[in-house]
C-alpha cells in the first residue's frame, strides 16, 4: 500500500513544489478557450466560468489558538450533484477551491458522469494535527457544511492531505447530523465503512491507462519506454508502481523534498518502500539526487506531474523533452506553458482525463453505497480500464476532428455537456 504525506505526518509547508500561477486563473483560461472555440456567446461562457455557490467560515478545534478556515466551492450542477474532493494545507484560500471546483465540473462532465464539480479547502497544516484534534476538525468542518452536503447535493471525497479516516469522521458526522446512517455523503471512506475496493489507486492507476493509450498513438511499446514521475504519494507514488509493472523504465521520481535519479530505471517497489520507512525517498542509495526541475527536464518519453498545480511553466516548458506528458495532478501546467507545449508537438494528457479515474471510481462507491452492494475490485477495476481507455480516445478522436489540443477537446466535450444540459433545463440566461 502507498504511503501518503498524511500518514507520514510531513508537513505541507516544507513543500518544495510551489505553484506559480493561481488554479482558478488556469482553470478560467482553459474554459474560456474552449468556450470561445465552440463560438459561445459571453453571458454563456460566465454561466460556465463563475461557481454556483460558496461556502466559507471559521472552526476552533480544543487545543489550537488559531481560528481555522474551511471552504466549500459548488461550481455547477447542472449534470447532477457537486462532487469533489477537500484539499488540507496551509496555502489553500478561496480561489484556489474555486479552481479546483471549476475543474471538477469539467472533470465529470468529461467522464460523462451524473455529477456536477465542487471541491472542499481547509486551510491548515495537517502536520499540527493531533489524531484526536484531526478527528475534532473534521466533525466541526462537517457540521459547519451540514446544510450544503450530502448525497443528492454535494459528496466530497479526499484530496491533498485528507484521507480515508478523515471521510469516515465526515459519514459519521453526517449520519448524526441527519439521524440515519448515510455512507453516500462522501466517497474515498475505508473499506469497513463503505468505501469502494480500488478506489486507493484509482487516480494513479488510470493515469497509467491514458499513458498506455498515448504510447500507443506515438507508437512507443511500453517495455521501450522511460519515464519521470513528479510526487509520490496516492497519485505520483500508484503511477510509477504501474508504470513499473507495466515495464516502463521509471528513471526518475520526487517527494516533497526533493527528487532522485538513475539512468537505468528505478526499482520503484524498493523507493516506494523506503518513502513508507523514511517518510522520504530522498534517502534512497541507489539513484543520484536532483531537483525538481531537473526532474521534469530529463530525457524520456513520459513524464508524469503528480504533485501539485503550477509547476509546468512558461520558463521550464520550453526545456521539457518527454513526449507525453500525462497530469495527474490538477492544474499542473500554467495557461502560458501550454502554449509552448503545443507548439512543440508535446503529447499533453490534460488533468481532467487523466485523473479522472479517482472520481470515476468515487462513482462507483457512491452506486455501492446507495445499492448497498459490494463489488469485487476487478469489477471496479475493470471498468476503470474501460473508463480511461474510452475517454482517453474519445479525446482524442475530437481533438484530431477538430485539429485542437487534447486539453482544448477534453474542455469542449465537457461544456458542451454541461452547456447542452442547461439549455435543456431551461436555464441558460
Ligand atoms: N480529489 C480527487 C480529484 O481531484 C477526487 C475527487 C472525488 O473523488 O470526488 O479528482
């Protein structure tokens, strides 16, 4: 099992990834470009830009001085609920949770899903949490969202530095708030408490997927290929595990705090190992150390960001030279950088397909929860493959048809969705 940064107990302030560009400001560009590329008219493009409804406030958890922040962004729901996760750290504010909305309305949408996108903040360091204080946290944000949630409105799930305990915390909370046992609030819960068999490697399993997809377009067999994966934790950590598997050379990886190499390919169940001993693979022997953005600058065919938004930029993406570039992290290319991608012919997997597969599979808990039934993990990760692999070449196929980027396609086919659902509700101003 991969261990993650929460359970490790690092501290997202050390972080050495720092976003540049704002998620909203990304996540607004992409809609608007690919709105203007479908000819909407303005007060369209605001109906699909601007977030429905907001959520903000203050909780006091016993022990802590500090008055701490909490968000709720639900951006659309004209497909169905919001649905989204909630991300923990110290610089989460409002815009960055209404970015992070905004990509999951086209995140669903994309994935042809009967939910809308919204997305949850804490603004906190998770590593000044005691067990005990964590758990008050969630059950005080629980109750503070207790009338905006639940399983018809609004379903969160965990995202960076949350996890599966703490969506336990919410569904118990939730159960007391409403006087009846309801799973179906939130997905990513422990097994035992309904959460789904697969849902823990999803996300980076599915970035595996649209990867294998890609390398066949560009007529790269998989044991010929080398990789680079940015992050190691529930995304960046599960890629490169497959990716491995899957005979992929992974030359390099990175963490928090920093980033290794070895030109002959990573063991990576042996770095994975050490990042759950150390709590670091930065430690590890048998690679050489470099930086973070020496890593997304090495030679190879693939180059996976999983670690956080903004880290593809105007100044390093002319000096990238993977391929394919498959984001498992939301938002991690500025609107800038994409340009220059494009212009160099860069096979770029955008978030909104490559990571769906966490809140495809969240889907799937939720249809668990609400049937009460219980599926066996190759059911759910068979339809996983299925998933990833149709979406990717829907993707693809539009962007081809209509000689646009896979991210300008993949942001099309989700507003028109979306557009299309709202002018049949009757809604489109
Ligand atoms: N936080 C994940 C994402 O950004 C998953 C959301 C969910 O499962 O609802 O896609």
């Amino acid at each position: 099992m991969i261990v993650n940064s929460v359970s490790s107990g690092l501290s997202a302030k050390k972080m050495s990834f720092k976003g540049t560009e704002s998620i909203w400001t990304t996540a607004k560009t992409n809609i608007e470009n690919a709105a203007n590329e479908l000819g909407y008219g303005k007060s369209l493009i605001n109906q699909l830009v601007y977030p429905e409804r907001e959520l903000s406030g203050f909780v006091h958890v016993g022990g802590i001085d500090e008055p701490i922040q909490v968000f709720r962004t639900q951006h659309n729901t004209a497909l169905g609920p919001a649905k989204g996760g909630i991300r923990m750290m110290p610089a989460v504010d409002g815009e960055t949770v209404r970015g992070l909305a905004t990509d999951m309305s086209v995140k669903n949408s994309l994935a042809g899903l009967p939910l809308g996108g919204g997305k949850g903040g804490i603004r906190f360091d998770s590593a000044k949490l005691s067990p005990a204080q964590r758990v008050d946290l969630f059950r005080a944000y629980t109750r503070f969202m207790a009338p905006i949630i639940g399983p018809n409105m609004d379903i969160p799930a965990p995202d960076m530095f949350t996890n599966a305990g703490d969506m336990d915390i919410i569904m118990d909370e939730y159960s007391k708030v409403v006087g009846h046992n309801d799973p179906g609030v939130v997905t990513g819960k422990s097994l035992m408490n309904g959460g789904s068999l697969g849902r823990q490697e999803a996300t980076g399993l599915g970035v595996v997927h649209t990867v294998e997809e890609a390398l066949l377009k560009e007529g790269i067999l998989p044991n010929r290929a080398t990789a680079a994966v940015q992050g190691s934790g529930n995304v960046g950590g599960v890629a490169a595990k497959y990716l491995h598997e899957k005979g992929v050379k992974v030359l390099g990886m990175s963490d928090m705090y920093g980033a290794i190499y070895n030109k002959k390919g990573l063991d990576v169940p042996e770095v994975l190992s050490e990042i759950k001993q150390k709590g670091t693979l930065t430690k590890y022997a048998k690679a050489a150390k470099i930086s973070n953005e020496d890593l997304l600058k090495l030679n190879v065919d693939v180059l996976v960001p999983a670690a956080t938004q903004g880290q593809i930029t105007e100044k390093n993406a002319g000096s990238i030279l993977a391929k394919i570039i498959a984001e498992g992290a939301n938002g991690p290319t500025t609107p800038g950088a994409d340009k220059i991608l494009q212009r160099r012919g860069i096979h770029v997997v955008p978030d909104v397909l490559a990571n769906q597969g966490g809140v495809y599979v969240s889907h799937l808990e939720h249809i668990q929860n609400r049937t009460r039934d219980i599926w066996p993990l190759k059911t759910v990760l068979d339809k996983l493959a299925v998933q990833m692999k149709s979406r990717y070449n829907e993707v693809f196929t539009y962007s081809i048809r209509n000689k646009v980027s896979m991210r300008k396609a993949a942001t099309m086919l989700a507003l028109e969705r979306i557009a299309n659902a709202l002018k049949a509700r009757g809604r489109i101003v």
